[in-house]
C-alpha cells in the first residue's frame, strides 16, 4: 500500500510539473545479472527483460512521451557464448513476429522499428523485423527503436563513408558537410534526439549508444537490474530530468 501510494504520488507530480521528454533512450542492462541473483537461468533473464519492455512502453505512453529507443543488441555482444547468442537471436524473432500482430501496437499506433547492422543478423532474425517494420510502418503516434546488432562508432563511420561516397561521385562539395548533413545520414535521421537517455543495473557509461545523438542528452542511472526496473524507477529517472537546467552545451 506504502509502495503504490508512493508511486501514485509520484506520477501525479510528475504530470504536474510538464517539461516531459519527448525522446526517451534506454539502455537495457543487468537481465544476467538479475538472473543470478534471484537463481535463474541467463535465458529466463532476458525473457524477463523483453517483457519489462512491455511495460515500459505503457508507462511512457501514459506520460505522452512520443519516441524511446532501446539499446537491445550491441555489436560487442557477439562476442558472447554461441549459446546465449542463440538464445538472443531467438527471443528477438519471437518478439518482432508479436509486434506484427499486437493488437496492442495497433490499437495504439506504435510504429516499430530496428536500427543497426542489420545484415549482421541471422535472415530469420532479419525477416521478423521486416514484418514489423512493414505492420506498423504507417503509425505515428508513438515510435519504438530497437537497436540490435547496433554500434554508435559503426554507425558514424557508415555515415561518414556515404558522404564520402557522394563527394567522390561529385554530387556533394566537401564544405557543405556539416552537423546536419551528418545526422541526415545516420539511423535516426527522421527522429529527434534523445532528451534522456536511461541506464539500468548501476553501469555509469553509454557503451557506444547513440553517441552523436546523446551529445546533449541528460543521462540518468539507475541501480535495478533491466527485469526489476519498476514504475517508480521510472517516474523517478523522469522527475530528476524535470528538474534539470538544459544548457545544450552554452
């Protein structure tokens, strides 16, 4: 009861007090850990994790927050056993083939999409995203972000080598490239940047996420583990940016 009166209380302040994010990143980290702790296999971990997702999205769809991206799959973690990659590479197929027919997603207009090196995907992983992308690809009343496979380096460097390209072939001049004509060319050209960017499991680093895109973001981090990652958690990461002077770099 302490708990939920807590929680309640803390929303109502939350909604009160405007200056809400638009663009919600989150880094989701710990589902082994979480694991461990409460004796579970690394597998129940991250099936945990995929559906404390679920109910993230609720939340901030509560709050009118209009984008989150979430930083699923690194390109780091390939280097993980076979087993457990197998295991990932099989959750994220299940979860994308669901997004295709979540009544859920539907109902509320949720346009999913997966950013990243894709081609680094196993074609069954790839194919599920397809259908996702194509299910919701008409909605835009709440966009989701999934970056699997995904490296903020990588990305920069694919950027860098399609002005390149264009520069070489004589359609671009090199003193027109400029910050935009970057961002233009990265995986989330069409989305504003983050305005808060979440990390779970106590870790105070971005791990490559989002880093040109995260240059003004306020950064939050939490201690739960990604599966124990609760509303109030939540609200609270919310109402510590609310409470934030935004200098953008001035």
């Amino acid at each position: 009861m302490v708990s939920n009166y807590y929680e309640n209380r803390l929303l109502r302040r939350v909604k009160s007090r405007g200056h809400l994010p638009k663009h919600i990143g989150i880094i989701l980290d710990g589902n082994r850990r979480f694991a461990r702790n409460m004796s579970l296999s690394s597998e129940k971990g991250h099936l945990l994790g995929a559906k404390k997702l679920e109910e993230v999205l609720e939340w901030a769809q509560d709050l009118d927050i209009q984008h989150m991206t979430v930083y699923a799959f690194s390109r780091e973690n390939f280097r993980r056993s076979p087993e457990e990659v197998q295991t990932l590479m099989e959750l994220l197929k299940e979860k994308f083939e669901e997004v295709a027919k979540d009544e859920r997603v539907h109902e509320n207009e949720i346009r999913v999409r997966a950013i990243g090196d894709l081609d680094s995907l196993p074609e069954d992983v790839r194919a599920a995203i397809r259908e996702a992308e194509r299910a919701t690809e008409g909605y835009d009343s709440f966009s989701l972000n999934v970056a699997v496979g995904y490296g903020g380096r990588a990305e920069l460097a694919e950027a860098v080598q399609e002005i390149c390209g264009r520069v070489r072939d004589g359609k671009l001049d090199p003193e027109d490239v400029d910050q935009d004509l970057i961002g233009e060319n990265l995986y989330t050209a069409d989305l504003p940047d983050p305005d808060l960017i979440i990390r779970t499991s106590g870790e105070e680093r971005l791990s490559g996420f989002l880093l040109w895109q995260s240059a003004y973001s306020e950064l939050y981090f939490c201690e739960a583990n990604w599966p124990g990652f609760d509303r109030i958690n939540f609200l609270r990461a919310i109402y510590n940016y609310q409470g934030r002077e935004r200098r953008f770099g001035e």
